[in-house]
C-alpha cells in the first residue's frame, strides 16, 4: 500500500514478479478476434469483386453493418441478379464470413468479460459471488459477471448468434436465387437490434467500470511509454503486415503470398523472414526486460538517485566519440573516394552537438549554484509497485507481438488465395494452405510460449543470460552479452556497403525486421547503459532525471534536415557521358508529328483510309502501373515498320511502364524488376544509409558489380535504379530524344513539391512560344509552357548532368517515403528542386494530354488540310491505362444530404472535377473534330466517323475488370499471382469485354481491330 507520500512503501526483493499465465485466457480471445477480423476482412473483399450486370457492387458489411437498414434490400437483391457462377461462390463466401463471425463475436464477449469479471473483483462494494449452474457458469465466462452490463453482453450474444443462423441460412436461399422480402427485413431487423444492444453494452460497460478503465488506460500509456522503442518496432510491422485494405495497404501481404510458389528464392525469403522475426524478438525481449530493470529497482526495491553514481569515465568517453566518429568517417571517405561523399556542414555540425553537451555540462558545473537547488536526487514520481510489473509485461509482450504478428500476416495474405480455391498447381494452394495453419498457430501459440519461457527463466538463475533479462537484478552482464549488440552493428554496417547483394538475398521482411530490431537494439542498450548513471548535471539543470538520448537524436535529424538537407544526398545520378541534359536535341511537336505522320500505320476503315494517331495516359499506381502499361504496350505491336503510337504521358509508375515499351519485351522486362530485390535493397537505404548521411553529413559508399564505378554514394532511388539498370537493358541506356518501341514519344510527368508545379521530362519541345520572364520558375505566370508546368530540360539543361532512363522514369515515380524526392541543383537563376510522384498534381497523366492537344488539333488539322482526297486522315484517339481495379463499378450517385451537412457533402466536388472521367470528357471533345472547317468533300470528316463508330468519342479505356481475385497492390513489388492476375486481365480486354465504364468507352479490342484491319 503506498504510504504518506503516495510512494509504495518497500517490499523487497522477495516482490513476486508477473505470471503471464494469468493472461493465457485474454491472449486466446485477442488472437481468436484477430484471426477471425483478418478473415472476415479479405472474405469480404472476394464478395465486393462480384459485380452483376448493371456493373453494381456490394460489400457484406450492407447487410450486417450499421447501415444494414438502409442497404441491405438492395444488396440481396443484385447478389440475386449474378451469374450462377458468381452467385454460389457469393453465397460460400457469406457462409464462410458468417462463421468467421462466430469467432469475432465470442473472441470480442470473452474479452469483454475478462475485463468485467476483472473489475469487479477489484470492486469492494461487489458482494460474493454465489453458486452458479452449468448454465450460468456458461453465460459468465462469454458474458461476464451478473449485472446490467452482464445482461446487455448476453443479449449481444444471443443476438449475434440468431444473425449467424439467419445468414446461413439466407445464402442457402441465394443460391436458389431467391430471397423473400419477409426473411430479407427480418435478417435486417435482427442485426439493427444487435448494433443497438452493442452501443448500450459498450455505454454501459464504459460507465459502470468508468474508474477502472480510465487506471487501465493510463497504466497501459505509461508502460508503453517506457517501452517506446519495442512500441514503435512492433506498431511499424502491424501497420505494414496486418492493416485491412487495397492498394498500399496489400503490398507486405503480397510479398508473402510470393513465398509460396514452389520456387527456391521465395522460400528463402520465407525461411530468412522467420529467423528474423525469431531473432528480432529476442531483441526486443532483452530490450524489454533490461527497460524494466531501472522501474523495478526503483518503485519496488525503493532505489532512488543518490544511489546512482556520479557519470562514469566510460560514459564521457562515450559522448567524446559520438563527437569524433563523424569527423574520423569524413576524412576517411574523402580520402577514399574519388567524388564528393561529404557535406562538410553537416559534419561539422554532428561533431559539435555532442562536445556541445559536454561543454555545457562543463558551464553548468562552473557557474550553477548547489546541485540540490535543482536537483534532488532522492525524490521521484509516485508510482503504485504495480507500476513496474506494467513495464515488464509490456515489454514481454511486445517482444512475442512479433511472433503473433508474422502469424496474422501469413493469414492475411493467404485467407483470399485459398478461398479462390486452387487456380493453377495444386502444389501451391497445398502448401499455402499448410502456411495458413501454422499462421493460425502461431497466433494462437505466441503467448504461451512465452509464458513458458518466462517461467523456465525464473527456475534458473545461474546462467548468463537469466542474468542479462532479470529485471530484479542490477548485476553487469557477462562479455557473452555484448555478442547481440556486435551483431547489429554488424548488421547495421553490412547493409550499407553491401545493399544490393545483402538486402536482395535476405528479401523485404527479413530486411525490415532486422534493421529496425538492430537499431532498437543499439539505442536501447545505449539508453540502459545510461540508465545506471546519473544524467550529466546539464540534464539535471533541466530537472531530467534521465539522459533524453531519444529527444536529442530526434532534435539533431531534424535540424540536419533544415531546408531540404544535404543537398547532394538525393541528388540525380548522372548517367556515363557526362554530358549537359541540354546535348539532348530535341524537335517540336509539329516537327515531330511531321516525322511520326510519315512514318505512321495506314488503315481501311468503311472504305475511308486514315492513320490512327494515338495517345497514350499511363496512369500512376506504383509498379502495378509500371506491368499494365508495358502489357497493354506489348499488345500494340502490330509486326509491321509503322507504329500507331505518337506521343505517350506518364505518371509514377506508368513512366516506367512506357520506358520499359522502348525495349523488345516490356512486360518481360517489368516482371524482372517486379520481385522483391529492388525494394529490399531500397528499404536497406531507407533505414540505414540514408538516415545515416542526413544525419551526419558523411555520405557512404555501397558496392555495385558491373558499374561504371562499383563503389559510389547511391540513396535508396539510387539503388532501386541500379538494379533496374542492371537487368534492363532498356533503362541502362542514356536518356535521348530518340524514339523506339510502342510508346511513342514520351512525356514523364513529375512535380516540384515546393511550388506545386508540374515538372516535365520530354522527349519533345513542347514550348510554344518565348516566355515573357525567361529567368522565372514560377509555373504560374509562364505562357510558353503547358500549364502550371515547367520543362526540365529548358530550366535546368544547362547545369543537369544527363541520367539513364531508369533515373528518367523514377523522377516520375518518388512516392516518399520509400523513394525520395529527387533534387535538382540551382541553375543561374533557378532555385533548387525537390522532384516527387507526378501523381500528387494528377494521377492519370490525362492531364498532360489534355494540356496539348488544342496546339496538337491544330498540328493535325493544317496536316489534314493537305492530304488529298482519298486521304489517308489523321485520326486521333486517346487510349487511358487505368491500372487500379474496380473503377469499372458503377457508383449510384449519393442522395440528398441533411442541410447541416451540405457544407462538407461539397467537399467532393473537386475530386469530380479532377478525376480521369472528367479528363476523359475534356479530351474526347478536344479531339473530336480534327478535320479543317473547308473540308469540302467531308471526306475527313467520314474517316473520323468511321474510326469513332467503332470506338465511341475516340477513347479507349485499359482497365482491370472487377472480378473475385487477388488485387495486385500499389507499391515497388508484385507477386506471381498479381502478375499472373493483371495478365489475365490483360489477355480479357484483347477477347473483348463489356463497356460497362461510366462513359461506355471501348475496351482494347476495339483498337486492336483497328489497328489490325486491312492496310
């Protein structure tokens, strides 16, 4: 009990420590509700990729969720109306999830209960419970104590069991297709009352136990605020691995599904991954338990302050080498390396912050009064004794969160392949299968395992390592102990020499989990080293009573990267010429299409010749983008001399779809870059080599085969670059105005983050005329460019060096954080750049397109002017490559809102008008008429009809058809089934496909009948 001044009062070494037993029953609800919402969450995602034939959609969570009223109807009802293929693999689906509910619903009750049963035996006023049947005793341990909060659980309970029922047996119904308005409006009635009696049980709980919760939560921040470090590792991998969602949310989950495809390499990475996760949870399990160490002395052995000693010889000496190892690096580097690798300022400036420190220590010793002035080492924040237990369990619980964690990941990302039902060889589906059990396993079996451990460790006390994770005891750990931090810094060391052979062996989760359980490790063996000592006095005059190591450091990154940083650190890799970006000789849009128009495919289309000029939007969405435009390029490739493409505008990782078109085999060549290697090796830049030059200002070598110069400075798009550069052929080469390939000429769209302009890199002249302020760069008030843009080569040619295409399409393509933005140096009077994802001003590259084409129509009329009667007519057609799926669902448009909410209901207003429909419209009128207004025998007009009839307004739109399937992710990897799945998807527009898109544009095989008619 504490005493008079609110501290517990001692109770000795004899204190008995956590028994994580005690928390078996909770660690088995948590992980049978998180294994069941991950289920339930992909189960889901194959039910919305049902789409009917009116092109609608629906989501499960229409006929259990919240809105279920209002929704639900309708939902039936178009599940009614699919396909009966789709149909009965819809209502599996809803079985399925409804049992996957059942272990949600009691996992979620158990919990509850736990926590109620908890709080009233800590509740004095709660009489003694008395006996109970066989039937109460089942109600209290799925529904907690007797009381209003008992009744509401109970009811919940019985409630959310009649739902399950009902949903079964409303899918076996469905799949007769039939669904009775009667049992439709009953099933919707029971779970309304269920969401009504969950936010009364949820109220009532909270209310009664109100005190109890409220000392729960702030004993929970406050452990987890000493264990900060483990927090902030394990938060990071459940973000990345478990988070429900598409698109960026699905890129680990599909790294994993790569595991399992009965290839060496995958597997690997499978194996490298689980020792990763072992080891890294080790890290954080001595982390953790040395943490406590400093609690548990304190607020159960009742140490204070004075008991510390005075700042050792070692811990100056400490912060002297912190000072020195920068500047020793640097000299080092510069000696060692033939081009600049050091920013001498931010040298000079991680030199001085440590000796900075000691010389203040040195002032406040000199000229402050009396220590105990501000200082008093014998007091200390209250804490109840139960306070430093908090720690320790928390610490040990974060550490097996790893473990927990890699099984929920195995789960979400392979709950959908299997539902699909093996596609291909059986081998994987078996073997996924396999994964997903030992997910389920590891789930389930992580807490006691370490409830295991932790009792083994307390039998023995004689070994070294008993001695290195006992928080009761302050003795110094043996040599042996210092052997895991040799091998993070080893670790840590490796991969910033060596990122592309060691991260690309290892694979991405192996690559993330050691790097950040290596640095944790460091700092927090830093951090309990320091721990032991007093903090120098000039913490002390700041009333700290520790050494803020985590603050400084985040103080000190931060200040080194004032106004942009080093900037040399990011800055763009110069290709092997040497040569200005202003060698590239570039020809204007009229004399370029004069060269295309010569050289262009013929047709005969109802007896009229033309020559479909098309333009190609390689939208942005990652390396996704970067497989479907380079496969639906691959496509254009008639056999002939002639090309159909004139000018193609990409965004993020459209750019590099369409620079991968220049080669022989664009698809071939995206598969290739596709794998893990190239983000393993840039997550290793991210986390290491990168963080360490902005932070120090010393910017190190890394070791690549077969380049011009092996060891060089590359940040993570540099190495992300290399590699690509060294598997393609096609972005090895230096960047030109040459045009080869299906692509055309192309136009990568980037943006400077500053100004908000959009930043272009093209292949042609694009300027129409002379700025009236040539020395600006503001986007804003130029004339002579498209709008809001600036042209890289016209501002900055005269300073850039020239790059390789990869370097190209990555200024295109810096999604941050993964990609960093690229920076371009001052030129005359032109400020600096920071270049990022073209996406972030407009993602679809229509924008671009639409920006050209009056200037373009004009080019086409004048030429179609002088083609003699018989033609052949130039015909533009604008093809978009929409590489994110379900954008071929009809959306019904929202009702009317309430007039308090009208205000943000016009929020949406903007993203309409920017969105690629709206682009779309702009452009098929920009287009539609590209014939001189005396054209007297209307023969041009007849050849645009011809073209247009066969593809209405003039637009063709490439986009993955919605359908029950693993989603390819938006990210810098793709997965053989992600692959295989935007193949297919490919492969479905060339058969042809419904123009169920709003705006009923034509599919790929209309063009390609097009392109493939009778010359």
């Amino acid at each position: 009990m504490p005493n008079s001044t609110g501290i517990s009062a001692p109770i000795g070494v004899g204190e008995p420590t956590p028994d994580l037993k005690r928390g078996r029953a909770f660690a088995r609800a948590a992980a049978l509700l998180l294994c069941s919402a991950i289920a339930m969450s992909e189960t889901d995602r194959l039910i919305t990729g049902a789409v009917n034939n009116a092109g609608l959609s629906h989501s499960i969570t229409e006929i259990v969720g919240v809105r279920a009223m209002s929704t639900g109807q309708t939902a039936w009802s178009d599940w009614a109306g699919l396909p009966t293929d789709s149909l009965h693999r819809v209502c599996l689906w809803i079985a399925l999830h409804a049992l996957f509910d059942i272990g949600l619903y009691v996992g979620y009750l158990r919990i509850l209960s736990l926590f109620g049963g908890h709080a009233v035996a800590h509740d004095p006023s709660t009489p003694n419970p008395k006996p109970e049947n066989r039937r109460q005793r089942f109600f209290r341990w799925i529904a907690g104590p007797p009381g209003l909060a008992g009744t509401f659980l109970r009811m919940l309970f019985m409630l959310e069991v009649v739902e399950t029922v009902l949903l079964w047996i409303g899918a076996a119904l469905l799949w007769s297709q039939h669904h009775p308005r009667g049992f439709v409006w009953l099933a919707l009635g029971v779970t309304a009352a269920k969401w009504v009696v969950a936010v009364g049980a949820v109220l009532v709980t909270v209310v009664r136990y109100r005190t109890f919760v409220r000392a729960g939560l702030g004993r929970v921040f406050r452990a987890l605020l000493v264990q900060r470090l483990s927090f902030a590792v394990v938060i990071l991998v459940a973000v990345l691995s478990v988070i429900p969602g598409r698109n960026i949310w699905d890129q680990l989950p599909d790294v994993q599904r790569s595991w399992f495809v009965w290839d060496d390499v995958p597997l690997l990475h499978f194996i490298w991954a689980f020792v990763a996760a072992v080891v890294v949870g080790l890290y954080l399990f001595v982390l953790g338990r040395q943490r406590t160490e400093r609690i548990w002395s304190t607020y159960v052995l009742n140490r204070t302050a004075e008991a510390d000693p005075e700042p050792s010889k070692g811990v100056w000496f400490g912060w002297i080498v912190a000072a020195l190892l920068p500047f020793v690096a640097a000299i080092v580097l510069s000696w060692l390396s033939d081009e600049p690798a050091v920013d001498w300022w931010l040298v000079l400036a991680a030199t001085v912050a440590p000796l900075l420190v000691l010389l203040l220590t040195q002032v406040v010793c000199c000229v402050a009064p009396k220590e105990g002035a501000w200082w008093d080492p014998s007091k200390r924040v209250p804490r109840p004794t139960t306070y430093a237990r908090d720690v320790w369990v928390a610490g040990d619980v974060l550490a097996v969160s790893l473990v927990l964690l890699a099984g929920l990941g195995l789960i979400r990302s392979l709950i959908a392949p299997i539902l699909l039902g093996p596609e291909g060889h059986p081998w994987v589906w078996s073997l996924r299968l396999v994964a997903t059990v030992v997910g389920v396993v590891l789930a389930f079996g992580a807490f006691p395992v370490l409830a295991c451990v932790a009792a083994k460790l307390k039998a023995r006390k004689s070994n070294w390592f008993h001695k290195l994770v006992d928080p009761t005891t302050q003795a110094d750990p043996s040599p042996t102990a210092y052997i895991p931090l040799t091998a993070a810094v080893l670790w840590l060391v490796c991969l910033i020499a060596f990122p592309l052979n060691l991260a690309p062996f290892a694979g991405v989760v192996a690559t993330v989990l050691l790097t950040l359980g290596s640095w944790a490790f460091i700092l927090g063996f830093v951090i309990v080293r320091l721990q032991r000592y007093r903090p120098l006095p000039v913490f002390r005059a700041l009333r700290l009573r520790a050494t803020p190591l985590l603050s400084l450091l985040l103080v000190f990154v931060l200040f080194q990267a004032r106004s942009g940083g080093d900037p040399a650190l990011h800055r763009l890799r110069p290709d092997a010429t040497a040569a200005n970006l202003s060698a590239v000789r570039r020809v204007s849009l009229e004399d370029a299409f004069d060269t295309w128009s010569k050289n262009a495919c013929v047709q005969k289309l109802a007896e009229q010749s033309v020559q479909p000029m098309v333009l190609v939007a390689a939208s942005g969405g990652g390396v996704r983008a970067m497989a479907w435009t380079a496969g639906v390029l691959d496509k254009l490739r008639t056999g002939r001399s002639c090309s159909p493409v004139f000018l193609s505008s990409g965004v993020s990782g459209g750019s590099i779809g369409l620079a991968l078109s220049r080669g022989g085999n664009a698809m071939g060549d995206a598969e290739t870059i596709a794998g893990e290697s190239a983000l393993s090796s840039a997550v290793a830049g991210l986390f290491v080599g990168d963080l360490v030059a902005s932070a120090t200002g010393v910017r190190p070598l890394s070791y690549a085969r077969s380049t011009p110069q092996p060891w060089s400075w590359r940040d993570r798009a540099g190495l992300m670059e290399t590699y690509w550069e060294k598997h393609v052929d096609a972005l090895k080469e230096s960047y030109g105005s040459a045009t080869s390939g299906t692509g055309g000429v192309l136009v990568l769209n980037s943006v400077a983050a500053a100004s908000g302009c959009r930043v272009l890199v093209s292949q042609v002249d694009l300027r129409t005329g002379s700025s009236p302020d040539e020395a600006s760069a503001n986007c804003g008030g130029r004339i002579d460019e498209p709008p809001a843009s600036l042209d890289l080569e016209d501002l900055y040619g005269a300073c850039q060096h020239q790059f390789t295409w990869a370097t190209a399409a990555m200024l295109s393509a810096r999604f941050p954080t993964v990609t960093p933005a690229g920076r371009v140096g001052s030129c005359s009077t032109h400020e600096d750049l920071q270049l990022i994802d073209g996406g972030y001003a407009e993602p679809s590259g229509l924008g671009t397109l639409s920006d050209i084409a009056p200037g373009l129509l004009r080019i086409v009329e004048r030429h179609n002017e002088k083609v003699p009667t018989k033609g052949p007519y130039v015909v533009p057609i604008v093809l978009f490559l929409e590489d994110e799926a379900r954008t071929d669902i009809v959306r019904p448009p929202r009702g009317l809102s309430t007039e308090a909410f009208v205000p943000l209901a016009g929020l949406n207003a903007k993203a309409v008008q920017t969105s690629s429909g709206t682009w779309l419209q702009r452009l098929s009128t920009a287009i539609a008429d590209p014939c001189a207004q005396a054209d007297a025998g209307k023969n041009c007009r007849a050849a645009v009809h011809a073209v247009q009839e066969r593809m209405p307004n003039g637009v063709v739109v490439v986009t993955p058809a919605t359908k029950p399937s693993v989603e390819a992710p938006l990210g810098w990897t793709l997965s053989p089934d992600s692959i295989n799945q935007l193949q297919n998807a490919i492969d479905k527009q060339v058969s042809g496909c419904k123009s169920e898109l709003p705006g009923k544009y034509a599919c790929l095989n209309r063009l390609l009948d097009v392109l493939n008619s009778t010359p």
